[in-house]
C-alpha cells in the first residue's frame, strides 16, 4: 500500500499546477480531488500553492513588478515561463 500512495501523492503533485490553472481534463480533476481528500501531505502542498498563486497574482494586479523580481522569476521557471 505504500508505493501505492507514494505513486498517488506523485502523480497528484505532477498535475498540482495544472489543476490550480484548471488546464485538466474532468477525469484527471476528479482524481486529484479524491486524493487531496485523503493526502494530508498533498492537502498541505495544495494550499500553499494556491495561496503563493492567489498572493502573486493580487500583488501582480496591485503594484508593478520590478524588472529584477520578473527576471528571477523566468529564471525559476526556466524553459516553462511563458510571456
């Protein structure tokens, strides 16, 4: 059962920023749910990315983002950011 889980938490953490940008099909949405509902862990790591996603994106909107803060983000993003 345990690699069962470890697969499960994997496989959710991988689809974890698809989900939060609503980018998955219904089915992989439902998977992620169900195990969101189980997962503590998972749970845990859901709601720090969603409240990192939502804090950036009010910040985004209320103030301009030095050019130094948008290169070091592209930087962590590297071939993933997209303009």
């Amino acid at each position: 059962m345990g690699t069962e889980m470890a697969m499960d938490c994997r496989g959710t953490l991988d689809e974890l920023e698809r989900f939060l940008d609503q980018e998955l099909p219904q089915d992989k949405v439902t998977e992620v749910m169900g195990h969101l509902r189980t997962c503590p862990d998972c749970q845990d790591t859901f709601d720090f990315h969603g409240g990192l996603k939502r804090i950036v994106s009010m910040k985004a909107r209320a103030e301009e983002i030095p050019g130094s803060l948008i290169t070091k983000i592209k930087d962590c993003f590297g071939p993933d950011w997209v303009d």
